[in-house]
C-alpha cells in the first residue's frame, strides 16, 4: 500500500527508528508498503521513517530489484568527498556535505540472516548514508554549519514551509524562573520590616540567614533563565533576536534588586 511521504516541517523524521526483532509478516508487509510508495513516487531509495514507520529499514532500488537492509550498520568508511545533494524531506533543496565513497556495512535480511556488503560505487554510497541518517533521527541539515542551515530554512519558510515552532509563543517556560525569582524577591522585601515588630535577636538572626540564602538562590535560578532562554531562542528561531534584549533586562534587574536588598538586609538586620 502507497503511504504519504513525510516532508518537512513534520517532525517524526526525527524519531530514532527501532531495530526490527522480528522477521515475520509484519517486517514484510512494511516492506512491501515501502516499495509501493517507491514505485508511486519514482524512487530509488527510502527509509522506512520517511513513511512514518519507525524501523530500521532501508529500501534501495537499482534496476527492477530492492536491495533490503534491515537493521543496517556502517562498520568502516574510507574516502571522504564532498556530495551534492537533494532529499525528499527538505522540498527544493540541494545541499553540499561531506560524504564517504567507500563503505562496508552489515545488515540483515528480510529473513534475519546477518549480512555484510562493501559500497564502493560514490552515488550508491551517498545516499545509503542519507537514509542511515534517517534512521538514526537525522538528517542533511545536521551536516551543515548553523548559518546554512539558517538559510536553507529561511528559503523554505519563503517557500510556505514553516514549522509551528517557529511562531513566538504568548507563555514560555522560562517565566517560571521570573515567578519564582519575584516571589523571593518580595519576601526579602518584607523581612526588611522585620525591626519593626520587636522581634528578638535570635529571630532577626535567623531572618538574616534565610535573606543570605535567598540571594545566591536567585542568581541560580537567573543562570536557568538564561540558559533556558538561550535554548528556546533555538526552538523558535523568529524570537530569537527581538527576546534577546528583554531577557538581559529581567536578569540585570532582578539581580540588582537582590543585591540592594542584601545590602539593605546586612545593615537593617545584622
């Protein structure tokens, strides 16, 4: 049966495929699904993950026959160069990365008997190695440098392909860290009252000590803003250059009041 290719932005190509235990009926009716699709679309080569079926198979054609690798591993790899590239998942798309010409493998066959096989053909070889990227939730981008890959999805997104991910969200994790961070602050806030209930010196003392606490603990949790922040921008990359001032601002303001409210605790409290 024909199955409907995954294409980018759709994300479970980035599912690492599983190892086939089992070489039965269902091992061959994915098979059989995978070279239908083949023939439906003009293929030479396809990974099961490319249909959404999350296994270790690869499919390549050379002639009328299907070459069958199941549960494929590269085990030496010689001769790099540099191989030009189009790939179903990024429509439109030619890349440039770095490739072996030589390889041996080793793999099973559709009846689980172990397998090995040298490629020493550059075109043959180039595309095995794209389709064990797959299987191994990976892809050409990967290969690349992040302004490329910046670029290429740049081209893509001109093109009406554009991840979900890639809209500014109207509520981020991040905030938590801001919450949390403003909680403690307010509570430093009013202990600074604390001379004025008539309290023991015991009791201002142990005030103190949880105002100590809670300055190292606030930039802690400023260090998570950050890194949590740096992440994010890399999910939602629209974001990533209009957040960065708004994000060193909720640090430096937030630490700054920590740090006068510590001072302003050492002498009222201490």
């Amino acid at each position: 049966m024909v199955q409907k290719l995954i294409i980018y932005p759709d994300e479970r190509i980035n599912h690492t495929s599983t190892d086939v235990r089992s070489f039965n009926q269902t091992l061959w009716d994915v098979i059989e699904d995978m070279q239908d699709t083949m023939n439906e679309h003009h293929l030479t080569s396809l990974a099961a993950i490319q249909i959404a079926y999350p296994y270790n198979i690869i499919l390549m054609k050379e002639g009328d026959t299907y070459r069958e690798y199941i549960n494929p591993r590269i085990i030496t790899n010689h001769d790099k160069f540099d191989s030009t590239e189009t790939t179903l998942y990024y429509p439109n798309t030619t890349i440039t990365v770095p490739r072996y010409a030589k390889l041996k493998v080793v793999y099973e066959d559709r009846n689980g008997k172990q397998q090995y096989e040298d490629i020493d053909d550059k075109a043959y070889a180039a595309t095995f190695q794209r389709k064990v990227d797959y299987t191994f939730g990976g892809t050409v981008l990967d290969k690349v440098s992040k302004e490329q890959k910046e670029r290429i999805l740049d081209g893509l997104a001109n093109e009406g392909y554009v991840q979900k991910e890639e809209i500014c969200p109207t509520f981020s994790k991040k905030d938590y860290f801001v919450s949390f961070t403003d909680k403690l602050l307010f509570i430093m806030g009013l202990t600074l009252l604390s001379p004025l209930l008539n309290l023991s010196k015991e009791t201002l003392n142990t005030i103190y000590t949880i105002d100590k606490v809670i300055v190292p603990l606030i930039f802690i949790l400023m260090i998570g803003f950050f890194f949590y922040a740096q992440y994010e921008a890399k999910q939602y990359r629209q974001c990533s250059s209009c957040q960065i001032g708004n994000n060193v601002g909720v640090i430096v303001k937030r630490v700054s009041l920590a740090v006068i409210l510590g001072i302003a605790s050492h002498f009222i409290l201490n």
